[in-house]
C-alpha cells in the first residue's frame, strides 16, 4: 500500500476506530491517531519520535525487528502478520491486553511499520471468566463424582455389615467387621468398640483397629443416657475429659467422636473414632458414627438372644429327655419291679406261668436297657454318627418292644459307610415312625426292613395295627411333615401308605447322586 503526501491516508489513519501507529525502520514513531491518544493516555507529541517500547514490550519490538527484516529483503512491501495478543502499557503504568496486528507499507519511497492496536480486555476478562466457570464446573464435578463413590462406598460397606447381623457368626468377628467398614468410610486413624465392664465403668476392648496401645481398663466408658455422638473437641489434655465424654487413649488423639452402645435400654459400651488432627465433624458424619453404633448394638443383641435361645433349647432338650425318661425307661422299671417282686410266688405256684413271666421280664429289662442307650445317644449327637444304622434300627425296635410290648422285628442289611445327614435322616424317619406305632396304632407286630447297596438306601416300617387316612390326618399330626421335611433335606423321596381297615407302611430311599467329576467321567 502507498501512502501519499495530500493527506488523504492521514485523515483515514486519523478517523480510524481502533489505534493506529506508524513506525519507521529504526522502531520510532511517526505517526498516531487520536484513538491510541485516549487508549494510553498519552499527548500525541508525547509519543512522536519515541521508541515503540514506551506502548508495547520488548517482546513485540523483537517481534516487529524480526517481520521487519524479512519484509526488507522482499521485493514489494505486504503484510507481515496479525492477530499478536500481547501486554500494552498505558502512560500510569497499567498494563492491559490488546491485539496487534502488523503491515509493513512505502510513504513516498520510505518504508514504515503500521501497527493495529486493539483493547480486547474485556474479551480477555469475558475468556478468564470463563475459565473460571469452567474450572469451577470441573471442580463440582469432581466434587460431585467422589461423593457419589463415597456414597457408593458408604452401601457397600453398610449392605456387607447387614448380610451378616442376622448369621451365627461369632460376635467378635461381626464386630470386627463393623469396625473394619467404619474405620474404612469414617476415615479414622484408630476406632475401638468398648464393652463396660463391672459397677465402676471401667472399659475393656471387644473390638479394635490401629489403637496404639488399647489395654483394657485404661480408660472409662461414658455414663451417658441415649446415643448422641459425643464430640470431642481439640485439647491439650484429653484424659480429664475421659470420664465425662469416653475414652481419649490418654490424650494420643486430638478428636474423638463416641457414640454410647444402647443395647435393650441399657448402656453396653461406646464405639470411638480417633483422629489425630484436631478436627470438627459434619453431622452426615455423626449420623453415620450413630448407624454403626446401632449395627454394633443390634449384633450384640443378636447374640445376646442366640445364647438365651440356646439355653431354652438346652433346657427344652433336658425337659424332653426327663419326660421321656419318665414316660418311658421308669415305667418300664415300674414295671419289672413288680414283675420281679411277684415272679418267686409264682414260679412256686405254676412254673410255667413263672417261666412265660421270666420272659416278659427278660423283655422289659432289654427294652429299658434300649431305651436307655437311646437317651444317652440323645445326649451325644456324635455317637448317632459314629454307630451302624443297623445297630441304631436294633436299638429302637428293642425300646419300642420293652416299652409297649410290641414285638418289632428288625431286619437290616448294613452296607458300606453312609453321609453322616443320610444316617441321621433315616435313624429319625426310622424313630418317628416306631413311636406312632407305640402310641397310635395299637398293632401286635411291627418290621423294620432295611436295604443298603454302594449307590443306595431303603427304610421299610410296617405294622398291623389300626391305620389312619392319610387324607385326613392334620399336616401336624403323627410326626408327617417332620419326616417329608427330613427326606426332602437329603434328597430322598418318602411314601406314606395306610388306610382305616388296617396296615401302615412307611418307606423311605435315598439314592447316592455321583460327583460332578464322576458324572464328567461317565
């Protein structure tokens, strides 16, 4: 572009609406409009013949150095670039951005650097807000996305608690893992479950992770009433708030939360957090220091009814045994005694009534003895599983025989070693089976009938007596429903056959199912 000396250019360069200077090639200025007067706060003479470092940073002079050089070596002048954002300085001293853009020209001969000066500070204000927008968008995000996988977290760790508060898991190892998950979504540096121990507070550990020195009875279990976490704040000397608040691990800790265990009303213990770092907590995080209180307080409750409910078994089981032990093995002594008290008359008086009454008396001795063997097998599990269950089918056909006089014929035929459930199954069908005949069927005879092969088992039990209608006995009623449930539990298929014109026979078979390796191999 060619500028002429009519002054045309100058009053174009003048009404221009951005500012404009023009340099020369030793980097002095030749020429500003008004515009880059009011954008820097120079006079217009103030700037004539100056360096254009006064405006713009050496960086742009090296820049505009650099364009020029290569523009001389060209034959015709042209633009040289555009669009620099770069920092312009204002004759205060403030600093603010602007875009430059740069056009090398010839004014009669002489060639000269025309510079495009823009403001684009609020552009740059506009882009920074953005940024910052942005930034602050991401950082919710990110806040966001933790909280949602500290939330995740937080389930997981409350679902693993639930699935075992209502097993027979051992206590210590439920608390264990109540500890374990709260320490984990708590972020605590140590955590104790307290148990109270004794009229005088004093605490031992029932469950710990990272104390560093958790000795039982060091410390005192808060007397509080209710479970409102207890929050302990920042101090020097934690020990004197001990007796008050919860342990305090003797002042090792700068924050504790504790939480009292109430357990059916009473005050079992605490659960403490420990942090090191003097901190205050949010109330989601008391909430959830409360929710594993309360796991703590219901597994300990749980246990609490196991035990209690073990002990009214073992009671049950007692009373059973007694009442058994009266209703059968003494009133079959009863029984003999009398016979026995008796037997010298008459065997004096008739010898053979004596010797049919020796006889009874030989029956009523062995089905005592069996009824006896019975009982003590009642008090010793194991030994149902170590016996042959042909022994234990001789055993009850023997107790059934002393106790109602009912002949029972027992033939077995013991094969190879059976699964300890399939022992047990058959020898209580076989049981139940026989007490229905003693107690309700008023028959002359009974048979056991027992067959065992390597891959099998079948239970007969038949007698002659009166029969039932199987339609019509209560699910209840004659044991029915215990003996399906314990064929149903080993795989083995029951059938109940009787009828009210007499006869009923019980049979039980179990087939032995092949492993998973022998189906594979057959």
């Amino acid at each position: 572009m060619y500028i002429g000396q009519d002054g045309t250019v100058l009053a174009m360069l003048e009404s221009a609406p951005i500012a404009l200077v023009v340099v020369d090639t030793a980097g002095m200025i030749t020429i500003v409009n008004t515009k880059t007067e009011e954008l820097f706060g120079y006079q217009r003479d103030e700037l004539i013949g100056h360096s254009l470092e006064v405006l713009l940073p050496q960086r742009f002079a090296s820049i505009h150095h650099h364009h020029r050089d290569g523009y001389f070596h060209q034959p015709r002048a042209r633009a040289m670039g555009s669009g620099m954002n770069l920092a312009a300085l204002r004759k205060d001293g403030t600093e603010f951005p602007v875009e430059v853009g740069l056009s090398y020209v010839e004014v009669d001969g002489q060639r000269l650097a025309l510079s495009f000066i823009t403001d684009i500070s609020v552009r740059v204000e506009a882009e920074e807000a953005l940024q910052s927008h942005a930034r602050e968008l991401e950082n919710r995000v990110l806040v966001r996305t933790q909280e949602i996988e500290r939330r995740r977290r937080v389930a997981e760790g409350l679902r693993d608690v639930l699935s075992v508060l209502n097993t027979a898991r051992p206590l210590e190892e439920i608390l264990d893992l109540i500890v374990d998950q709260a320490s984990q979504l708590l972020e605590t540096d140590a955590i104790a479950i307290y148990r109270q121990d004794g009229s005088e507070g004093k605490a031992r550990v029932q469950a710990a992770r990272f104390l560093d020195d958790p000795v039982a009875g060091e410390e005192r279990v808060a007397g509080r009433a209710g479970r409102d976490p207890a929050h302990l704040p920042e101090q020097s000397a934690l020990p004197s708030l001990g007796d008050e608040l919860g342990m305090t691990q003797s002042g090792r800790y700068r924050s504790v939360l504790a939480v009292p265990l109430n357990v059916q009303g009473e005050i079992y213990g605490n659960i403490c957090l420990y942090y090191r770092m003097a901190r205050s907590f949010t109330q989601e995080e008391k909430e959830m220091a409360v929710v594993f209180a309360d796991q703590a307080a219901l597994a300990i409750e749980n246990a609490r009814l196991r035990e209690e409910m073990g002990r009214s078994a073992a009671a049950a089981e007692r009373s059973r045994l007694a009442r058994d032990l009266h209703d059968a093995v003494t009133q079959t002594l009863f029984s003999t005694s009398l016979i026995a008290d008796v037997l010298p008359k008459i065997w004096a008086r008739d010898p053979a009534e004596g010797m049919n009454r020796a006889g009874e008396l030989r029956e009523l001795t062995r089905g005592a003895l069996a009824e006896m063997r019975t009982l003590l097998l009642e008090l010793r599990p194991a030994a149902l599983v170590e016996a042959r269950l042909g022994d234990l089918l001789h055993q009850l056909g023997d107790a059934v025989t002393g106790r109602a006089r009912i002949p029972v014929t027992i033939d077995v035929e013991d094969g190879d070693s059976l699964p300890a459930d399939v022992k047990i199954s058959f020898y209580r069908i076989a049981q139940e089976s026989l007490n229905n005949v003693a107690k309700h069927s008023g028959a002359s005879h009974a048979a056991v009938r027992m067959r065992q092969t390597a891959d099998s088992l079948s239970l007969e039990v038949e007698d002659d007596g009166r029969g039932f209608d199987p339609s019509n006995v209560p699910s209840n009623h004659l044991g029915l429903n215990i003996m399906r449930e314990r064929a149903e539990a080993i795989g083995a298929e029951l059938e109940i056959a009787s009828s009210v014109k007499g006869c009923t026979r019980i049979r039980a078979r179990w087939t032995r199912q092949p492993s998973p390796r022998q189906g594979q191999s057959t």
